[in-house]
C-alpha cells in the first residue's frame, strides 16, 4: 500500500547554479519541503531562493561524533516530513547517490514503509574530473576507492589503469568521527601505495570549483610526498597509468575463431 508522502533525492551538481538539471529544479521548487546538504553556505541560500520551506542538514555534522550517527539523524528528519503525507525533496551537493549514504538510505526506508522514493542524478565531482584533467575512463580503464577503505581492505592495484583516491583528507580514520587525519595515518597509506609505485610517480591533487569566480585546482607531486602535502575534504587524488596492458593472445585468438 502506497501512502501519501513522496521523497525525491536530487544533485545540484558540483558548481554553484550550472550543473542542476532542469528537473532536479523543478522537484526542488515543487516540494513542500526541502532538505539541503552542502558544504558551502553560498549553495544552501542558492537553494533557498527556488523554495520557501528550506532546511539545511550541515547541522548534523559534528566534529568527533561519528558520520554514522549523522547520517541516520538526517534519513529520520528526512522521513519525518515524509510521514506527515508531505511532498520532500533533499537536495545533495554533487551527485545525491557518489558518496552519499543518507541518500540512498532514507530512500530504501522510504520505500520499505510504503511511501514513493527515487533518485535524480547530478553532477558529481567523477563528472568534472574527467572533464578538467581530460581523462576518459573507457581507455584504459579507472578504479575509484574511498581512501580508508582501500586502507583497511584488501583491495589490489590495476597499475595499468588509473586509480582515484577519494577522501584522502581522512584516510585511516576508523571512528568515522574526524574531519581530518594527520600526517602519520597518511604515511600509512603512502607505504601502501609505494609497494606499486615509484616514489617519484607523479599523481595528480584536484578540486573541482564549486562556485563559478573560483578555479580548478590541480596539482602534480610525487607519491612520497603526499603525507607531508596539505589535503582537505575534497580533494581527490589520481594516479595515472603506471603500466602499459599486455594483449591476451590466447583470448584474441578464440575469438576470431568465431568469424
């Protein structure tokens, strides 16, 4: 039984007031409440302007008090508006379903209580990467980790592809509770990643621009020198192809027999 409460999750995209689709913005202005996730202040007052009943979610965040349990106040305010039979819209910086658990968890409970939930895609910061450092990921192929789970797991490394750091800026943090790791739990990852690459292997730092009078920002430096390099939040973290793949002839081979 579907009741009357409705929960669209949307992308506002990664620079301020170009990359929204024209209907993530029509949910926004529709709703009769919207939940608004952004780092940037200038974004949530953006918000505000398409809709008169905005609530912002940063609130939640705390330093020293795990992500987790923010993450499940914001799926219940979210839920709460929902159960009052009202029209939500949470609007999620970048891409509401790319690193984004609150998104994706207050739509699978929506659902399982019978209410309408979906998802509207964004810009994410993967869009703009691949546009600022001009790489096409059908080339020679990417794999994309969270910076602490490559840490913690045992995830192996396709060095003839690109693989791309998120989140490095916390790397090692294991409470989920800190909005930054210091230098020692950096140099953890750092003779993890220096079993495969050369300590002088140029990797990429970037940062996309979130408001439209700021500038991409790109940086080259050696992999042994990413411990000691100032990272934030946002910043991402590429290394390109280290190896040149090497052709499968017996695979080649079976397949042409197929002609």
């Amino acid at each position: 039984m579907k009741h009357k409460g409705k929960l669209v999750n949307v992308g506002l995209g990664m620079t301020l007031g170009a990359h929204i689709t024209p209907i993530s913005r029509n949910y926004i202005e529709k709703a009769d409440v919207v939940f608004v996730a952004a780092s940037n202040n200038l974004v949530e007052h953006w918000v505000k302007e398409m809709n008169p009943d905005v609530r912002s979610l940063q609130k939640y965040y705390q330093e020293g008090i795990s992500r987790m349990k923010t993450y499940r106040k914001m799926v219940e305010a979210i839920l709460s508006e929902v159960r009052l039979g009202k029209n939500v819209c949470g609007a999620f910086y970048g891409h509401p379903g790319v690193f984004a658990w609150a998104p994706h968890e207050s739509i699978r409970q929506a659902k399982a209580e019978g209410f309408q939930a979906h998802m509207e895609p964004g810009i994410s910061a993967e869009d703009c990467l691949y546009a600022d450092l001009g790489i096409d990921p059908g080339r020679f192929g990417c794999t994309h980790l969270e910076a602490s789970q490559f840490m913690f797991r045992n995830k192996s490394i396709d060095s003839t592809s690109y693989l791309i750091l998120w989140q490095v800026g916390i790397a090692g943090d294991k409470s989920l509770s800190k909005f930054s790791t210091p230098k020692e739990y950096k140099k953890v990852l750092v003779d993890i990643l220096l079993k495969t690459y050369p300590a002088d292997f140029k990797i990429i730092l970037y940062e996309c621009a979130v408001l439209p009078i700021e500038h991409t920002f790109i940086k080259e430096i050696n992999v042994s020198d990413l411990q000691d390099t100032a990272i934030s939040l946002k910043t991402t973290v590429v290394f390109p192809p280290l190896h040149k793949t090497t052709l499968n002839d017996d695979i080649i081979k079976q397949v042409e027999k197929l002609k």
